[in-house]
C-alpha cells in the first residue's frame, strides 16, 4: 500500500510504476512523433502539399493532446487524484475535447483529400483548390471549439474529473442527448466520411487493375498506357492502403472509448464496466495521437526519410527520391 497526496492508495508500486510507463511512452511517442514530423514538413519544401497540409494539422491537433491531456492523466495516475484544481479541470476537459475531436476530423479530411485526388483525378486542383482546403480546416477546428463549449449553453453538461480514467473531461451520463451529439459529430461522422472514401477509392483501383489486364492482352500498342495507368494503380493503392491503415487504427484506438462512454451514457454514470475497463480504453483513446506518426514514419517514404536525416542532423540534405512519395498522389 503506497500513499499519495492526501489519500491512501492501495496500488502496489509495482503497478503504479507500469502503469505510469505505459502513459509516459503514449506522451513521449506523442510530443516526439509529431514534432518531427512538423520539424520534416516544415524543413522539406518538396513535402508540401494539400495533402500534408492535413498531416500537418494532424500532427498540431495529436501534439497538442500529447502536451497539453497526457501530462496530466500521467501526474493523476501516479497521484492518484486530479493534481491541478477544479478550475482547471474544466479548462482542461475542454482542450481535450478540442484537440482529440480536431485529431478525429483531420482523419476525416485527409480521407476527403485522398477520394478526390484518386476518384476525381482531372477535378482535383478544382475540388481541393486552397479556399476549399481553408474551409475543410476551418471546420476542422471550429466544430471542435462548439462542442467544447455547448456543455456551457444552457447547462447542458459540465466537466468532472473521472477517477477511473484520471482524466477531466465532460459528464458523459449527465445529458444523453449531448453526450450523443457528440458521438454522432465526433467520431460517427467522421468515420462515415473515412469508409466512404475508401469503398469509392478502392473501387477505382480494381477498376484501374482490370483495365490494365485488358490493355496488356491487346499487345504492344497499349502497351504504354497500360504502363501509365500501373504506375497510377501502384500509387492509388499505397494510398488506399495508407487509408485503411489510418481507419484501422482510428477504430482500434477510439471505438472502444465510445463503448465505454455509450455505457455511461445510457445507464447514468452507473456503467458496470470495471475501472480497469475505462482507464485501458481512455489511454488507447489517448495512444492514437501517439500512433498516427509513427504511421505516417513507418509507410510514408518521403516523411520517413526526412525524419531520419532529421535526426542524424544532416536537415540540409536533400531527400534523395522524390518519387517514393506514397500517399502524396496529387
């Protein structure tokens, strides 16, 4: 039995030393991740595009989760009590709200960016001018922003500290018309706009891998474009497959947190889940700001070599291939 603060514990230390751990290197891989991959944008003007407008902007919303929630769900954990006043709590609850619902859209818009530049390929330029991406960011933020704030109107929720999770955010059993709205607009539409995109991005791709067959039977005339369209197919799938990676990990991180907050909403804070249940599927919630770096480090070629000579501080080299861009297709 270990003490902390004002309160008896009854954890092991033992326990809360791997606990701590875990939430450590979701925040470390979090802040770390995410600046280099700002440090790789901003660095490498050949990187810039619309489509790592968005990456960029993920990469604010996921470092700003890793700097300004993790913290301190990391100090409360080992407290075992919130460490910074209620006052605070609510401010708070609603940077969290605000960064991990903007992390959620941005997946959105870069699922939007990639269906136009695959689907729509000759309108792209068009369907993602600069003023449409402006807008898309725009909602991005301002979305988050008023559903941060609606717990405000018309007492339509609050803030709280929950143990369990040892983080403040809203009372999810308080208002099951608010809290359902934000399950709607946080995360289902979101991933509606994901799976949407990749159905329709990966039916052009089959498309383009059956025309390819096609054009190989006809012979050598076709043999040129047939070429053209395979190293469109290559660069289409790498995107699809960037896509799929991306709404897989959305779903392994998010949807069992919504599980848990769906519970708490439908039986009035009074969810049977056992603590350990909330806090492993608030900190996986949290793990996705942590994982989504690594993703873009691990599949896209560009970033990932710009990282590395980032970190063997050698940022005035160029990058060696440009054409091993995979999600960048536009």
């Amino acid at each position: 039995m270990v003490t902390f603060g004002n309160g008896t514990d009854s954890r092991s230390m033992a326990f809360v030393a791997i606990q701590s751990s875990f939430m450590a290197i979701i925040m470390l891989s979090a802040t770390l991740g995410n600046t280099l991959v700002l440090l790789a944008l901003a660095n490498y003007r050949i990187l810039r595009n619309n489509t790592t407008v968005f990456i960029a902007n993920l990469a604010v919303a996921d470092l700003s989760v890793g700097l300004t929630g993790m913290p301190f769900i990391l100090g409360s954990s080992i407290a075992n009590r919130w460490i910074a006043g209620d006052v605070f709590c609510t401010v708070n609850g609603i940077t969290n709200v605000i960064f991990c619902v903007a992390s959620m859209l941005t997946l959105a818009g870069i699922a939007l960016d990639r269906y136009f530049a695959i689907v729509h390929p000759f309108r792209y330029l068009e369907l993602m001018s600069g003023r449409r991406v402006a807008v898309v960011l725009a909602w991005v933020w301002l979305q988050p922003l008023a559903l941060a704030l609606l717990p405000f109107a018309w007492s339509w929720s609050y803030y709280k500290y929950f143990h369990n999770e040892y983080i403040c955010t809203i009372d999810w059993g308080y208002s099951p018309s608010f809290s359902c709205s934000i399950f709607a607009l946080g995360f289902f539409a979101p991933l509606t706009i994901m799976f949407f995109c990749y159905f329709h991005i990966l039916r052009v791709a089959r498309r383009q891998s059956r025309l390819i067959v096609d054009m190989e039977s006809m012979g050598s005339s076709e043999s040129a474009l047939a070429t053209r369209r395979a190293r469109r197919l290559k660069r289409d799938a790498k995107a699809a497959f960037m896509l799929l990676v991306l709404i897989g990990n959305f779903m392994a991180c998010w949807l069992p947190h919504f599980v848990g907050i769906l519970c708490l909403v439908f039986t009035r804070n009074d969810c049977p889940f056992s603590d350990a249940v909330f806090t492993t599927t608030t900190w996986l919630a949290m793990a996705n700001s942590g994982l989504n770096p690594v993703i873009y480090g691990l599949l896209d070629g560009r970033i990932r070599q710009a990282v590395g000579l980032i970190l063997r501080c050698r940022m005035r080299e160029r990058l060696k291939d440009p054409s091993i861009v995979t999600i960048n297709t536009n």
